[in-house]
C-alpha cells in the first residue's frame, strides 16, 4: 500500500475508535438496531464522502455484479 493509503487507514481507524458501539443483546429488535446503525452511519456521512472509502469500490463492483440490478427480482443483501 502507499504511503496515502496507509494514512487514510489510520485516519479512518482513530474515527471509527471513538465511535460509540450498540450491543445486541440490548436491543429487542435486531432489525431496529440495524436500522439505528445506519441512521447513525448515514448522518454521519455525506453521500460524497463514499467515493472516497478506502478498499470498498472492489467489492461493490463484484456485488453489483451478483445481484443484477437490471433484473427486476427481489434480492436481498445481508452484510454482517
């Protein structure tokens, strides 16, 4: 990796540090905490700041791929 990239991990890794988790076990809806996260997730970043996501482009062009987008059947998409 450059020496870029490895900046950008760090950067991204002291933000994610101090972030405040939510524990599962806390919450009666799995699917609540879910929707929570990526409330949080999305308020927190802008929509043009994805562009910008260190390793992600590969793995979104390889689902894009498996899903099928043009296809108008139901798909879903777990990420863990």
């Amino acid at each position: 990796k450059t020496e870029e990239e490895k900046q950008r991990w760090r950067r991204a890794l002291t933000q994610v540090a101090v972030i405040a988790g939510e524990h599962s076990i806390s919450w009666a809806s799995e699917a609540e905490m879910i929707l929570k996260i990526v409330m949080d997730v999305s308020n927190e970043l802008p929509s043009s700041d994805f562009d910008r996501l260190v390793g992600v482009e590969a793995h979104v062009e390889k689902m894009k791929a498996m899903i099928c987008l043009e296809s108008d059947d139901v798909k879903i998409v777990g990420i863990w």
